[in-house]
C-alpha cells in the first residue's frame, strides 16, 4: 500500500514538472508574442511574423498578436492584409486603442475622412491624451483645409515633448504652403536632430534642398544616408538619381556600380540579387534599357544558377516587347534544377504560361501550368491562369474552383474575386457571383472595382437601392473620383431622376471645371428634358472653360445644328480654323454644318482638306464617300481615286476614300484589295491595317481569315499602340474568335480613352449579351445610343437593346 501511494505521489511530482516545464497557455503564447516584438525591431520582419502567427497557433482569439501582424504587414506594403489584420484586433478587443489608430491611418490614406474621424474621436474619448491618435487629427484638420488649428494642435504636442517624426512632417508640409523655406528646413533638421534614423525626414529635406536649389547640402545628406544605412539600396539609388538628374552622369554610374557589388552578411547572393535587379531598374527609370540589360546579364554570367535574375531579365525583354527572348531567357532557367518542385522552376513555368497567354498561344500556357498545379496545387498564380483559360474555354464551373483558390490563399487579389463573379455569371449563379463580390470587399473594403462590379450585379437582380449604395459607397472613399460621381448621375439619368442627376453631373462641373465630362452629361440631361436652350447655356459655359476641348466643340456644333443654329455653328468652325488652320476635326466638323445647310460643294471641299490635314483619321474619308454616293457621283469618284493613286502611290488619302467608297457600296472584296495595296506600298499605314483587320473579320471568306485579321490587327496595334479604333478592332476579333474575356479586356482598355464611343460601347454590349451579362450590356447600349455620331452599327445597336428589353 506504502508502495502504491509513493508511486502516485511521484507521478503527480511528474506531470506538476511536466506542467511547469512547458509552461501555461499564457505564457507560450506570451513568449512567441515577446520574441516577435524584438524581432521587428530589429526589422527583421519575415521571423517575426513567423513568431506572431505561433503565438495565434496557441490562442486564435489574441487581439494583440493580429496587430503586430498587421505592424508587418504595413512594413512590407501589404496593405489590404495589414487592414484585415488590424480589424480582427479590434473584432477581438475593443480596446486596443493602437489598433484603432492604426485603421484610422489607413481610412485617411484611403481619402475616408468620415471613418478616420469616427475612430480617431473613439480613441481620444478613452484616451484624450492619445498622442498617436492626436497626431492623426491634425492630419486629419489640414486635409480639411484647417492648417491653422492643425498647426496649433502640432506644435502644442511639439512643447509637452513629441517627437515623431510625423509631427515634423507636417508642420514642414505646413510651412511649404506658406512658402517659408526656412522654416521648412529649421523644422526637418529639428525632426532628424531628434529622429537621426528618419529617412522620410532626410528624404523630404533632400527634395526641399533640390526645389530651392541647394544641390550641395542635398548630396551632403542623400551621402550620410549612404553611411547611416549602407546595405539599403533605396539610399544608394537616391544618391545615384540626384547625380543623374544633376548630369553628372559618371558619379551615378559609380554608386549603381558599387551598389550592384555590395555583398551583405546575411544570405549574401540573394542580397546581391536585389542590388543587382535595383540597379538594373534604376537604369530603367531612365530609360537607358540596353544598360538595364547589361547589368542582368553581367549578374547571370557571375552567377550562372540564378532563377531570379532570369527571371528580371525575362520581365526586361517584355518591356522591350520582346516575348520570345523572354521566353529563351526563362527556357534556360528549366535547366537548372532537376527538382519539378523547385520555387525557381515553378516560377518560371508559371511566368512562360503568363507569356504565352499573351501571346494567345492557350495551349502551351495550359500546358505549363498543369506542370506547376501537378507539383503545387495552391499556387495563386498559376490557379489565376487556370481560370482564365478556362473561362475562354467556356468552362465556367471548372473556372470557380481555380479562383477560389486564388481568393482564399490570396483574399487582396481583386482581380481574383472579380474573375470568381463572372465565372459564376457566365454559370448562370448571380447570387453566387454577388457572395463572391461582397467576399473581396470584405478583404479589400476601398476597392471600387469591386463595388462598381457589385453595382451591376445588384441591377441584374432589380436591387437599385442596393447598386445605388454601392455607387455612393465609392464616391465615399473617393470623392474626387469623377467617373463615380458621374456613373451616380447616369444612375439617376436612367431612372429619370432628374434633379439627383443634375446635382452629380453639376458636383462635377463645380469640382473640376476644365473637364468636359460635367458639361457634356448636363448638356445631354437638358436635351433628355427637351430643353435645347439650356443645353447650348452649359456647352457654351464649357467652350469657354475649355476653347480646345474636343468632345464639348464637337457637342455645341451639334446642338447648334439641331437648334438650326447654322449660322453660329459655322461661325465657331471658322473661329477654329483661323487659329488651327490645319486641324483635320474642325474641318470635318465644318463640313457636317454646311451639310445641314445643304452646301454639298463647300462640305466636299471641307472634308478634302481634312483629309490633306490627316490622311490617316478614317472619319472624313466615310463622310466624303456619303456625299459621293448621295450625290450618285461614285463612279467618278472611283475613277479619279484610282487615277490619283496612279499617279502617287503614297497618297494614303485617295487609298483609305477609295476604300471607303467601296465599302459604302457594300464591294467589300475591292476594299480589302485596295487596303492590301495600300500596305504593300507603305507598311506603316496602321488606318489601312486596322481596317483591313476589321472587313476580314466581318466579311470572311475562309477560316483562314479570322487569323489574319488578328495578325492584321496586331500589326496596327504595334504602330498605334493604345489607339482606342485599333482596340476596339482587336477586342471585335477576340468576340468573333469566341476568347470573350480577351474581347472584353481590350474593349473596355478603348472605353477608357473614348467612354463615350457609340460603337465600342455597342461591340462590348454584344460580348455581355453572348456572356449572359445582359444588364452590363444594357448599360453599354445606353451608352451607345447616346451617341449622336453617326455609325454603322446604330440600328443594330436599337434592335439589340429592344430585343434585351423584350427579354
């Protein structure tokens, strides 16, 4: 019995050593937070995080170790994961008063001011004394224009003994506006004295020395900088970028030299790497390319198994436009491991489907990253590829699961989430598709491409108070956004809200006067109101804002034409004239009023010598083959045309009306030909390119043809690169091919340079129709039709939004 009990007895000694040896709950947890404290400290950010995340491993619910992630997360530019991070703090602990300082931070950089209000005033209602949160309110008082309370609240802070190099900031950025420079400098030098390890403060008094042309004291700082923080590379590139901005070019070149050569004591090549791929970018921001190249290839040939200076070089060549070198460079990176599951060649793999993507070379991309799925299944990257092949491919239940994927290993991607809801669009799953949007805003709540999206999804589903919201929601996080304020009134416009559309589309005027987006939406809201005289009022007060403005010349000459104001139409034209006398618009605009006067001579003539202005500009060339064929003088015309580019081989002019004319008369074949010749005699001609392009891909007549188009279209889109006419080609050819998603990229990139473009507006609706978008193609096809130019399309257009409204 004596036995038993003393056997017990030790047992119990045992598990109380066991439990004191491995310490409570608190206490592992208290460690691993404690360790990871001093590491980011010591700036080492990747350990810490590690040591955050296990002190979660132990207690899910530590308010504090989500902040400090969220600290990391800040550091290495992780913002919208730093956002969600602080927020699950302060979820777990309302109280953690740094947290919610922190998120007012973000808010005031994400132009919330309402939000940043709200919790800076929840932190000073615990804490009055809240140095952080007071440095935030004067922040938050010079955005809203009250600098002299901002610099009272600062310099109050300053004399009980703040030191935060914030304080400095602003009271120098105060003293800026002024126009006080040596108050400027005495300020920074205060918040360096106290501060010696603030580069924001060395940095902005740098490029204070440079504004007031004090380029000595400048170098004397950007060089302790240097000596501060010799293993930075940020400090060593703004040293070489003075030089270089100063032309002394040579001393640049030595300091990216000695950078590219800086070996550090800890993981040594992967340093090197980093020094070498700056340098090589720096030489880049200067567009000194060939010495960009250099600096890589040197790197590769000192050392030959590097993954990630190919992989720089690869992104070079695709700078260049070069994707076949690219390809070779990153071709070479397969050969150095053996190991299918090696990072370097997963990443190259996955950066080869990436370029042949581009090249819309499919099959190989999804070759290649079956390869990389097969060795890492979560990859975000090759998961995002995935899904965007398997979208074109029609695949749409396949495409969800590759981005869930992407979402829930990576919740910032936006794009992710936005491709998650269309493959579920395109599944029919509209609900599905909104969980998908309100998931990414969840993670990304400042995203508007997000909210935008969501907005037309809830429209879809007849949930206007909820686009609405979320159309108001944007403008919240950025009033300054002018396309929000503007959708917002379109909204209105739509369902004749008149009065809330006026005071967007007037929100607009007032905020940017030099626009021509609030004059033309008001413009266009009066005529919608059959008010024409007030319509020519708002056009006129924008003429006189913006006398060179395009799109509110083209709009007043058009509302006068209608008004039957030919005589002060003409008169703006020639006002034009006399000041731009070879402007090719203005004559063409000239022409459509002598039209309307029915002077079928002086618009003949009007629209020759737009065409002498820019033989290239397709437009006058379709509104002189009009006149001949309405005048039944289309023989005669052709005849002549020939005869003129018998004569001169490079009068581009007679090649593109000649072309037109035989379009008009529906010669589709003689037009292509004349468009063939055109660029056998000039290969340069991208209008004849494009629009050879466009009439094999609308008059085929073999299989053959739709890839000719593309290559046709692609040659016009080298020369003219960004046109929107050429991308709206492109983007018509990828709908005809069946790639809608490559379609809708490259109409939606012409939207951006011509949102108002009736024609691109309509390609786009039909890809939404063919996508089962139909309320983003009804949106389109309000656009569309509220283009007063006219284009071929225009009936097609209004057959195909009834037969949406019929639906």
């Amino acid at each position: 019995m004596m036995i038993k009990k003393a056997f017990t007895l030790l047992l119990l000694l045992i598990m109380m050593g066991l439990t004191v040896s491995c310490g409570s709950k608190e206490e592992k947890r208290a460690k691993f937070y404690k360790r990871g404290q001093t590491l980011f400290e010591e700036a080492d950010f990747v350990k810490a995080k590690l040591e955050f995340k296990n002190a979660l491993q132990i207690d899910p619910k530590y308010a504090d170790a989500y902040y400090m992630l969220g600290r990391v997360d800040m550091e290495e530019k992780e913002i919208r994961r730093a956002y969600g991070n602080f927020l699950k703090a302060v979820e777990l602990d309302p109280d953690l008063l740094p947290a919610h300082v922190e998120l007012s931070r973000m808010f005031l950089a994400a132009r919330d001011i309402d939000r940043a209000r709200e919790k800076i005033e929840l932190v000073l209602e615990k804490d009055p004394q809240n140095s952080s949160a007071l440095l935030v309110r004067a922040s938050l008082m010079i955005k809203e224009k009250d600098t002299d309370g901002a610099k009272s609240l600062l310099e109050r802070l300053h004399a009980k003994g703040e030191t935060a190099p914030d304080l400095f900031l602003m009271l120098a950025a105060i003293e800026q506006k002024k126009g006080e420079n040596a108050g400027v400098e005495k300020i920074l030098n205060d918040g360096i004295q106290r501060n010696p390890d603030a580069m924001a403060l060395r940095l902005v008094l740098v490029n204070h020395y440079m504004k007031v042309d004090k380029k000595k004291e400048a170098e004397t700082l950007l060089c302790e900088n240097i000596d501060l923080h010799p293993d930075i590379a940020a400090y060593r590139l703004a040293l070489a970028d003075f030089y270089w901005k100063s032309e002394q070019k040579k001393k640049a070149e030595k300091v990216i030299d000695a950078l590219s050569a800086l070996e550090q004591e800890d993981d040594t090549e992967a340093a090197r790497e980093k020094n070498i791929i700056a340098a090589a970018k720096f030489y880049l921001r200067q567009k000194e390319v060939d010495r960009a190249e250099k600096q890589l290839t040197k790197g590769i040939s000192d050392n030959p198994a590097s993954f990630t200076l190919r992989e720089a070089l690869a992104d070079l060549y695709l700078i260049k436009k070069d994707p076949d070198m690219a390809l070779s460079t990153l071709t070479q990176s397969l050969s150095l491991s053996r190991d299918p599951s090696d990072p370097g060649i997963l990443t190259a793999k996955t950066m080869m489907a990436q370029i042949h993507m581009m090249k819309r070379e499919t099959q190989r991309a999804e070759a290649l990253v079956d390869e990389v799925l097969a060795e890492e299944p979560k990859s975000v990257d090759a998961n995002y590829i995935k899904g965007q092949i398997l979208l074109s491919k029609k695949k749409p239940a396949d495409a969800v699961t590759a981005f869930r994927t992407v979402v829930a290993e990576k919740p910032e991607n936006v794009n992710g989430h936005l491709l998650l809801g269309q493959a579920h669009m395109m599944n029919k799953e509209t609900t599905l598709a909104i969980d998908a949007l309100k998931t990414g805003i969840r993670s990304n709540p400042t995203d508007k491409k997000l909210r935008r999206a969501l907005a037309r999804l809830y429209l879809i589903e007849k949930d206007e108070a909820a686009a609405e919201e979320q159309l108001a929601k944007i403008i919240e996080i950025d009033p300054e956004d002018l396309r929000a304020v503007g959708d917002l009134g379109d909204f209105k416009l739509s369902r004749k809200q008149y009065d809330a559309a006026r005071e967007q589309y007037s929100r607009i005027v007032a905020k940017a006067p030099k626009v021509p987006a609030g004059y033309l939406k008001l413009a266009r809201l009066h005529e919608v109101q059959v008010n024409r005289d007030k319509a020519i009022d708002i056009l006129e007060k924008g003429y006189r804002q913006m006398p060179e403005s395009v799109p509110v010349i083209t709009s007043l000459v058009k509302v006068y034409i209608a008004d039957k104001r030919l005589d002060q139409a003409k008169k703006l034209c020639d006002e034009k004239i006399a000041v731009y006398p070879d402007n090719p618009f203005v004559y063409n605009l000239l022409a459509q009023v002598q039209l309307s006067g029915k002077d079928a001579v002086a618009a003949e003539a009007s629209l020759k010598k737009a065409i002498e202005c820019n033989p290239q500009w397709n437009v006058p060339h379709d509104n002189l083959a009009r006149l001949y064929l309405s005048q039944g003088k289309t023989d005669e015309a052709i005849e002549n045309l020939k005869s003129a580019i018998s004569q001169n081989s490079k009068n581009t002019g007679a090649f593109m009306t000649l072309a037109f004319l035989y379009e008009r008369k529906g010669e589709h074949e003689k037009a292509k030909t004349v468009y063939e010749e055109a660029l056998e005699t000039d290969e340069k001609r991208w209008a004849a390119a494009n629009n050879l392009a466009f009439l094999l891909v609308e008059h085929p007549n073999g299989p053959g043809d739709l890839e000719r188009a593309l290559e046709v279209a692609e040659k016009a889109e080298s020369l003219r690169p960004g046109d929107p006419t050429v991308l709206d080609t492109l983007g018509w050819i990828h709908y005809k091919q069946g790639d809608h998603e490559m379609a809708v990229t490259s109409l939606e990139k012409a939207l951006e340079i011509k949102p108002e473009s009736g024609v691109i507006n309509y390609h786009l609706a039909k890809v939404f129709v063919d996508s089962n978008r139909l309320d983003e193609a009804r949106e389109r096809l309000e656009k569309a039709l509220a283009d007063e130019s006219e284009y071929r399309e225009k009936d097609d257009a209004k057959a195909l939004m009834e037969r949406i409204e019929n639906s």
